[in-house]
C-alpha cells in the first residue's frame, strides 16, 4: 500500500512548511490517472498524523479528472478507464491532466 508512504510524504511536507502551527484541514487533489486510493489515503490519514501538529486535522480530497489528446485525430478526451484509447481507435494518446497529486490548500487554528 504506497498510500501509507504518500501520507507520510504529506505530513512531512506541510509540517515543515508551517512548523509548530496547529493545522485544521488538508485539502487534496488527486487526479484519476493517478493510482492513489482516496480510501486509503484517509485511512491513513488518521495513523500517520497522530502525535503531529495535523492531528485532529480533517483530510478533504477532490478527485479531478483526466484528460487526453490523441496524437492521431488531435481530439482531446476523457479516457472511460485505465485504458487510454481514443474514439478513433487510436492508442497514440498524451495524458494532458489526471496524474497528479498536489496539496491545494492547507488551514490552521
């Protein structure tokens, strides 16, 4: 489960930008090309802050979505699943967007 280490990762990065200060909500997003189960990051969310300055915090977590191009027709689409095929056929396709993980926003006390 790297979602374990993606969380550990997170609280690393925003106790170190804002040492000492008491954090109320991490705000996610997590793009759908991802491969990061929203589940089990809060889930994990929970043990790794405990003991921290997130503690008690709130994990918020939009999902955004992904987009392509297909390299053939030039469309850009949303793929339906991990499978990246454009309605032409064509699996000559860049991901535009999707794949990330970023921390939008963070608040505190």
């Amino acid at each position: 489960m790297h979602e374990l280490a993606i969380t550990e990762s997170l609280v690393a990065a925003v106790t170190e930008r804002l040492p000492g200060r008491k954090v109320t909500c991490v705000q996610l997003e997590i793009g759908a090309l991802s491969g990061v189960v929203s589940d089990s990051l809060r889930f994990c969310f929970d043990l790794v802050t405990e003991g921290t300055d997130l503690e008690g915090s709130t994990l918020e977590i939009t999902e955004t979505a992904a987009w392509c191009r297909c390299a053939a027709c030039a469309a850009d689409f949303q793929p339906d699943g991990p499978f990246l095929l454009c309605s032409c056929g064509s699996a000559e396709v860049t991901v535009v967007s999707g794949q990330d993980l970023k921390i939008a926003a963070v608040r505190v006390a």
